[in-house]
C-alpha cells in the first residue's frame, strides 16, 4: 500500500523485446484484396471449447463454412482423437469435400502421429497435412531443454517423414510447417528453422510450402508482429515457393490489428475462427477482418451478407454466445442511445436518400446494417439518454410518420418521461404514447363529421370555402358552419366561434403514410392558444387528406385543453 492505494507489482514483468528495422515498408502500405482463408474452427477453435462439438455437429459446421466460401479448413488433429479421426472419415468416405476445398490436418513431428494422420486422410484428393514444433527460447529452455540445432531437427525430421508418406499418397499434399510460439523466438532462429524445411521439402513456385508464422501467444504490440513478418518475409529465399502464413490470437486484445498489419507487411493467408473462439482470449476473428475489408470497398471473397445465419450455427454448435458489443454481429451495434448520435443517423440518412448518394455516408454507421443482413429497426434505441432526433427517427422509421422539426422536443419530452421510469423505450410503446397523445386525444371535443363547399366565384367575397362540421362536446352532438381561406381556416374560425376562445393556426404538414389504393396520410396542425400564449401540435390520420387535417385541428385544440373552459 502507498497513499492507501494498491500497487500493481508491476516490476515482475519486463518487456518483450521489439524489431530494430527502421526499413520497414508497411506503414505506406493498404490492404487491397482478400487473403487466403483458412477457418481453424474445428480445431483450434474446437478444442478450446468447455463442450466440444460431437461429429454431426462438426459436419454442419464445416458444410457451413463450406458455404461461406471457404477454400481451406482445418479439420482438426485426428492423430490424437478418435472423434476427430472419425470425423474426417466422415467427411471423406461421404464425398462431403468439394473438389475446390481443401482440409487441413494438424500433427506434431511424431512418425506414429504421421503415420495415423495419412490414415485418416487416405482418399482425400488434397490435403494440407499441418506440422509445428516449438521455437521460442522460453519454451527451449523450460520446457524442451534443447538447443538451436536440436529444434530445428525435429522439423527437418517431421517434414522428411511427411515427404516420404505424401510421395506414396493417392491425391495431392500440401506441406503447411509453423514454428510455433514465432513471436517469442529470435527472428534469425525463425528464418533458419523455417528455410531447413523449406528446402527439405522441396518447395518449388508449382508446388509451394505454407510457412505459418503463428502469434501463439501475443506477446508485443501490433507493429511488432507487422516488422517480424516483413523480416521474414524480405529474407525468405525463394520467396515464390512460399505461402506466408498468419495465425494471429488476441491475448492483448489486437488480434485483428495484428493480422492487418501483417497483411500489410507480406502475409498472403490467414489462419483463423468465426467471431474469435479459440484457446484463451480466443484466435483472430476473421468475420471482423472480413467485415473491415468490405467497409473499405474490398471484396472479402466471403459469404457473410447474412450475418444473423453465422451468428445462428455458430451459437448452436460451438455453444457460446456473441457479445453484444462485438463489431458487426453484436445486437447493439447498429444502434444508438445518444440523442446527438440518433440526431445524426437520422439526418445522414434522409441526405443520402435525397441526394441519391451511391455511396454509404452515414455518422456513426460504417455500413449499411442491411448489407449484412441487419434491420434498419435497431439502429435506434430509446432510453433516457436519447433526444428529440432518435424518437422522430424511430416514428419515421417504423411507422411512416414524419414528425414536423418543431414537434420533436415535444413529443421527445413525452417518451423522456417514460423512459426515466422503467429504462429502454420499444418502439411499440413510442407509438403507443403517440396515439394517446396525439392519434386518440379526442375529448371532450370529438370531431364526427365534415362536408365542404368550393364557394363559387359570385358569391365567395373574401372567403373561398365553406364548411359544415359535426363533433361532440363532452358526449353531447354539437355543429356549426364557417367559411374561411380553405378548410382548415375554416374550421378554425368555427371553433373559435363556438368554443368562445382565440386560436391560431402556426404551421401545417402533411404526407403519405404508405402507397397503394388504400393509402392514409398524417396531417400536423401547430395551434396556438392566444389567451394563454401556449403551442401545441395536434395530428390527425385519415384516408382523406381533408379530414386528417380537421382531425389534426381537433386534437390540438384538445390538447391545449380548450373544451374544458
């Protein structure tokens, strides 16, 4: 304790050490065309689950991904469990591998392993048979107790066995090596281990070698990773006969900085799972690096427009929900409870539609939730945080009504009230307040009926129409007849009359609520009490324009309580 506060003891740790390489060329650089993808999701991501996926699970998750578009997929290590093992049976022996996919398969550089992994692939028409041993200097000295030279014969060693069984094998195999923990190890020992199985396997620009270059555990910041990969990948002999493979995870939570900034710096595949599951804080989410990339122009080279179909078997099968603050597939990231925010959705959008703009331009909205498969519906929710702008925007939005700008405080100020008693506002209840307040405010004065004349010429003088209205006061049948500069100066000139007060009329808007023979239209009155130097709006909704507009009238006058002196 110092000064009452609890110190980290932070001296424990020291710092991973960075890349002096001032020649680096990533920063200048833009991603401009999808990787390689390869999901590791029924493996990596499989067996860090609390319930992993039995195999008919497995076998819709793979034809999933399948579907999606992916071309490689790491099946699993069949070597070390039957389930896996008999998973990849499945998969053969029911022609469940398309010609253009390829499965990849993870073994440690063991004969017997080796050995029961050709064994389950036999049959396949292609293959990427996966080996890895460590190099990091922590994990030679603590765990392995070798030196330089002994780490790199167990991979010369595995990739010789993988060779001699792949020259027997009826299809195609793809060598894939990854020096597992590569973050950790020294970037000479990296390219030494890495070039001893390149050319031991033979690899030729034909027939090209995946070199894996894994963050098995993220240790340093993005930019790290981005110059270690850029080393490798300047100081690769042969580099055409090379696959630079990433497989980035996220123990510092820069799982995708990291992967795009070694796209940037060379990596042409990336090795990944759907939303980031995977061992710890999880692998890199390559939805997020896809759905980053489409943002940008960029063609993932993925199905992921539906992106609630992803989120549906992905929760199914690996048994763990999506946070609802994850990038694209949250429940609330296309939505907003700030009213400034709501304000400035709202106004984005009707300037994108109004200027017919080809382009997505919309604050705080970096896509189009409708692009992956996401309502317009959420973007705004109501609590007692939200403003004027996010209540009209939700009235428009749902329910066709295009609130006059001077009528959303107003209205604003009636949702506030309700949302400070129980929290988040539906927009059901929005337009339940909205018909309480406005739609259905109706006593004591209760409009019934309306006819209307056009005043002919000869006989108008200064006034043009006549009208002829019907209501209820207090439950008791009343009308009148007035004439005034059209309809609703009419009817308000009546009103006056028989009501006894002063009114005026502020402003006045209508539109359609929806297309079609069957259409209805709103109609908004801004009335002013000039006794009591009060406003209101009135609305009124109806078949005939007319009519709406008189019921705009009536209601306003019932809202300033004017029936009631």
């Amino acid at each position: 304790m110092k000064g009452g506060v609890n110190m980290l003891n932070y001296k424990r740790y020291h710092k991973n050490p960075v890349v002096n390489y001032p020649e680096r060329e990533w920063p200048n650089k833009e991603i401009e065309k999808a990787p390689v993808w390869c999901s590791v999701d029924l493996r990596d991501g499989n067996q860090a689950l609390i319930d992993p996926m039995v195999v008919d699970e497995k076998i819709e998750f793979f034809q999933f991904l399948v579907n999606m578009g992916f071309k490689e997929i790491e099946i699993g290590f069949p070597a070390a469990s039957q389930i896996e093992f008999d998973f990849l049976r499945q998969l053969i022996d029911r022609k469940l591998i398309p010609d253009d996919v390829c499965v990849q398969v993870l073994t440690q550089c063991r004969e017997e392993l080796i050995d029961r992994t050709f064994e389950a692939i036999e049959g396949c028409k292609q293959a990427v048979v996966h080996i890895y041993n460590s190099t990091s200097t922590l994990q030679r000295d603590v765990v392995f107790n070798m030196d330089r030279k002994q780490i790199i014969d167990i991979a010369i060693k595995g990739t010789k066995m993988v060779k001699e069984r792949a020259a027997k094998f009826a299809g195609k195999i793809i060598l894939e090596y990854s020096p597992e923990s590569f973050t950790g190890t020294e970037l000479d020992f990296a390219l030494d281990i890495c070039t001893a199985v390149q050319e031991t396997w033979g690899a030729t620009k034909e027939n090209p070698i995946i070199i894996n270059l894994p963050s098995t555990v993220e240790m340093n910041t993005p930019n790290v990773y981005a110059d270690q990969i850029e080393w490798m990948n300047k100081h690769f002999e042969n580099r055409e006969s090379i696959i630079l493979s990433i497989h980035p995870h996220n123990d510092r939570g820069t799982g995708v900085a990291a992967a795009e900034l070694a796209m940037l710096a060379g990596a042409d595949r990336v090795e990944g799972t759907l939303f980031g599951n995977g061992e710890r804080t999880g692998n890199v989410d390559i939805l997020n690096i896809a759905y980053n990339m489409f943002s940008q122009g960029i063609d993932p080279e993925l199905k992921i427009e539906r992106v609630n179909d992803i989120i549906e078997i992905y929760e199914r099968c690996v048994k763990m929900p999506i946070h609802p603050r994850h990038p694209y597939a949250g429940k609330l990231v296309f939505t907003a409870f700030s009213g400034s925010h709501q304000d400035a959705i709202n106004k984005g959008v009707s300037a994108m539609r109004e200027r017919n703009n080809p382009y997505w331009e919309v604050p705080y909205l970096p896509i189009d939730p409708a692009d992956i498969g996401r309502e317009y519906e959420p973007i705004v929710r109501i609590n007692s945080q939200s403003g004027k702008g996010g209540v009209a925007f939700v009235m428009d939005t749902y329910f066709g009504f295009k609130l006059p700008k001077g009528m959303h405080k107003e209205f604003a100020n009636i949702i506030q009230e309700l949302s400070e008693t129980q929290g988040e506002v539906s927009p059901e209840q929005i337009m339940e307040k909205f018909k309480e307040n406005y739609l259905e405010c109706k006593e004591p004065i209760h409009f019934k009926k309306l006819r209307v004349e056009e005043l002919s010429e000869e006989t108008m003088s200064q006034f043009a129409t006549a009208v002829e209205v019907v209501y209820t006061d207090h439950g008791v049948e009343k009308s009148f007849s007035a004439k005034g500069n059209g309809p609703i100066d009419a009817v308000q000139r009546g009103l006056q009359e028989k009501l006894g007060v002063k009114i005026k009329v502020l402003d006045y808007e209508e539109h359609a609520l929806q297309s079609g023979a069957n259409s209805q239209a709103a109609a908004y009155i801004h009335m002013l009490d000039a006794d009591e130097g009060t406003v209101t709006y009135g609305v009124g909704v109806s078949s005939n324009i007319t009519r709406a507009s008189v019921r705009a009238i009536f209601s306003a006058v019932n809202r300033l309580g004017l029936g009631k002196r």
